[in-house]
C-alpha cells in the first residue's frame, strides 16, 4: 500500500508512527510534514489548498489511501476532489465536514436529534446578538461560525467582553467570512473531554477517551493553545457514558447524515463537557485531535492501516478494536512565549536519547531540519508520550523523558495528568 498522509504537526507524526508500523505499508509520504515525520516517511512539499496539486501526485504515485488530519482541507472539499479523480481518501465529504466547519450547522443537528448540548441562539446581526446578550447576562459564550483556528471561541465573564467579542467578530469581521455569523451559548460548567469515534458511514466505533490540556500555564490558567498535553484514558468517560454517547450522539449523528444523503465517513470527534447534570456536547471535530491521537495510537493494538482502509471501504463492522491496557501521556514541548509570541531555529538537543525506551515516543510539531541538526520552526515543538501501567508510572516515564530533551527558552507544563495522577515534579 502506498499513502499519503496530509499535515504537519504532532497528530500527523502520530499517524504516521502508526500507519508506518503496518506490514501492508510499502511506501509512506507526509505532505508537507515536519523534521520527525521525514524518519519514516518521505516529506513532499505540497500544500493541502493546492488540490490540483494533490490529486497529480496521488495518480503520479498510485496513492491508495490518502489520509487527511487537519481540518481545513476536509472543509474545502480535498475528499470530495480526491473521490470525484477515483483517489481513495478518508475524511468527510465537504457537507460532513460543516459538523465542525459551522457551529451553527453542528448545533441545529444537535437540536434535531435532541443531543444534550448548552442552549444557544445564532446570529448574523451584530445588534440583535448584543440585545440577546444583554438579556441573557454573563458568563456567556461567544463563537464564531466557522474555522478560526482554535481562537474563535470566548467564554466571556463580564459584559464587556461578551460585547467585545461580538464586535470583533461580526463588525470587524477579524476572522473574515468564518465571523459573519456566530453562535452564543449557555457557559457550562464541569469537566471536559475528548471522545472520538471512527465510523464508515454505517458502522460506528469509539476509540479509546481522553483528555487534553488547553491552557497554556499549570492549573489549566492562562491562555487558550493547541494543546499542552494530553492523557488516555480520561477516567470521567465511564464506560456507562462511552454507551451512553455512542446511542445518544454518535449513532444519531451519523444516522442522520446518512439519510441527509451525505454519509459521515471519518474521524468524528464530540469534545464533551461532563456536569453534574449528565454531559453535554460541546463542539464536533471531523477529524482526530491534537494532541489527543499521540495519547490514542500507542495504546491501540490493531493494525492502523488495516482499519483505516476497512472504515474507507465500508468494511468497518470487520474489525475488533483492541487497546492496550497502559495509561498514556503526552506532554508538549513549546517555544517559550507561546501562544504569543515565539523566537524558532534554535536547535534541539536530546531527541535521540529521550526516546530510548520502547515505551517512549517523541512526536514532532514544529520542527525542522537544518543540515544536521533538527531546529524548532514553530510554538508547539514536540510531544513527548510515553506509555506505562497506570497513569503514574506513565507520567514519571514521560517526565523523564521531557528532561533528557533541551533547546533554549524551551516551555511545558509539569502538570499534565494532574487531575489523575497526583504526580507533580
Ligand atoms: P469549542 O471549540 O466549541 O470546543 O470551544 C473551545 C473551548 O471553549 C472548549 O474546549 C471549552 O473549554 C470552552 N467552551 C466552549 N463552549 C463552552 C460552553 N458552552 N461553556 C463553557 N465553556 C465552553
Ligand atoms: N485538542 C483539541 C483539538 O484537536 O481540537
């Protein structure tokens, strides 16, 4: 089998790491990649925009399975293209992928289904919206429609914000088109969570849980980022909420997309909020996440390949999911001043001896490579996971790990698992 895999980050590393431990691989590209990403596969420089471009290099190559991890190719259609030249690709369609292209889309199918999720309204009138907001008080939460990179959401604690919030979005349109039209909702309360499933259209299977780590400082303070770390499995997802989630978002959700006539074939990803009150849904993600797949992949002992390309064929009811019984963390290295401002180049020190337990993996974000040295190139750097019986050991493994590791102003959180593992150091 030869693949292509689409990205450039921790995740695609992840899938790559995975796909490329598969007896089926015969030849494994990343385009475009990153410096971890090029030890196991060949990087191609093509920009996933660039559709025509890809589609070339997959008849070029005889690609049989492309696998895409961000987001915003799904939504510009790249599996569409991909499927109309006779491409082999697993993702949503362009229409599946507004579960997580438009909230607004995301939240009236929630609705329909009767999908616990926090009592919204949208709009596409700034001043209606700041009347609504008015009315309703804070803490209130602002989102914008479309993709925003992770930034389009405000959870705003003072009327001010909120206002701000709106204003930014809908008059000075700052993030473009994606800003027209916002959503504002109810402000939840409890603990959050990743649940992400891998469906055919037809067949749904949840993968291991997990959780990640948004904010930027320890005790979940400071700023929003990508992801600072990540643990699987998240004891919050019981295995009673893992069915209840299954029967009452996921099954429904791809049920209703199929008889839309627009089946959901892909990664389908709920982040949930578990309350008091039972969990509510708050955003769908088309897509794995990142840095939740580097926590997901090492405790998964199936054969990557074998699903990927059985979900791709309709052929998912087939395959038995088998995890690993071991706790897995990830703990992200940045460039310090992330998610502000960042210096990159500096060179990285330590990579080869961090990973030498078998239970140690370090995945590559931004990262690159420089004559011979590898070098930071963007704010999230690495993912250091590793893998042990109980979170515990898995944590202080990983700790280990992330000390071996050194480039100048390096930044991570020495907290991550906290909630489950009372483990600092
Ligand atoms: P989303 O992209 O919708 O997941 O939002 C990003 C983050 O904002 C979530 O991970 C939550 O931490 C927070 N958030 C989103 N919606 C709500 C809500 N209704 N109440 C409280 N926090 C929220
Ligand atoms: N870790 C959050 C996401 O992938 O969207």
């Amino acid at each position: 089998m030869k693949v292509l895999i689409i990205g450039n980050g921790g995740r695609e590393h992840a899938i790559a790491w995975k796909i490329a431990q598969s007896p089926k691989l015969k030849k494994l590209y990343v385009a475009p990649g990153n410096a971890g990403t090029e030890e196991i596969a060949e990087n191609i420089d093509m920009a996933a925009k660039d559709q025509e471009a890809v589609v070339k290099f997959c008849k070029k190559e005889s690609i049989n399975l492309v696998v895409i991890g961000p987001e915003q190719p799904l939504v510009e259609g790249l599996v569409d293209r991909l499927a109309k030249e006779g491409v082999r690709a697993f993702g949503p369609s362009k229409y599946a992928a507004q579960l997580e292209g438009s909230k607004a889309f995301a939240k009236e199918i929630m609705k329909k289904l009767a999908i616990p999720t926090a009592e919204f309204s949208v709009f596409t009138d700034a001043e209606l919206a700041m009347d609504y907001v008015a009315k309703k008080g804070t803490p209130i939460v602002v989102k914008v429609d479309g993709l925003a990179g992770g930034k389009g959401v405000v959870v705003a604690t003072s009327m001010p914000k909120a206002m701000e919030a709106i204003h930014l979005s809908m008059v000075k349109k700052v993030f473009g088109k994606a800003g027209e039209k916002i959503v504002i909702e109810e402000c939840l309360n409890g603990e959050e969570a990743s649940v992400i499933a891998i469906t055919d259209g037809e067949t749904v299977k949840l993968l291991a849980s997990s959780q990640d780590h948004k904010r930027i400082f320890e005790g979940d303070s400071g700023p929003n980022t990508g992801g600072m770390g990540a643990y699987s499995p998240a004891p919050v997802v019981t295995e009673a909420l893992e069915k209840e989630l299954l029967m009452r978002v996921f099954i429904p959700v791809v049920k209703e997309l199929k008889e839309q006539g627009h089946p959901f074939k892909g990664f389908l990803y709920a982040g949930v909020m578990v309350t008091g009150d039972g969990f509510k849904v708050l955003e769908f993600n088309t897509r794995l996440g990142d840095p939740e797949t580097q926590v997901i992949l090492p405790r998964l002992e199936n054969d990557f390949l074998e699903l990927l390309l059985a979900a791709a064929d309709g052929m998912l009811n087939t395959i038995k999911l088998e995890w690993k019984d071991r706790d897995c963390v990830c703990v992200v290295i940045a460039s310090g001043g992330y998610p502000s401002d960042f210096e990159v180049g500096k060179k990285i020190a330590g990579l080869l001896t961090a990973k030498e337990s078998a239970d140690i993996a370090v995945f590559h974000a931004g990262t690159k490579r420089q004559d011979k040295d590898i070098v930071t190139a963007g704010g999230r750097v690495l993912g250091v996971v590793g893998l042990g019986r109980g979170m515990f050991e898995a944590l202080s493994k990983t700790y280990n790990a992330v000390d071996k590791i050194f480039f100048d102003k390096m930044y991570y959180r020495k907290d991550i698992g906290h909630k489950v593992a009372r483990i600092v150091k």
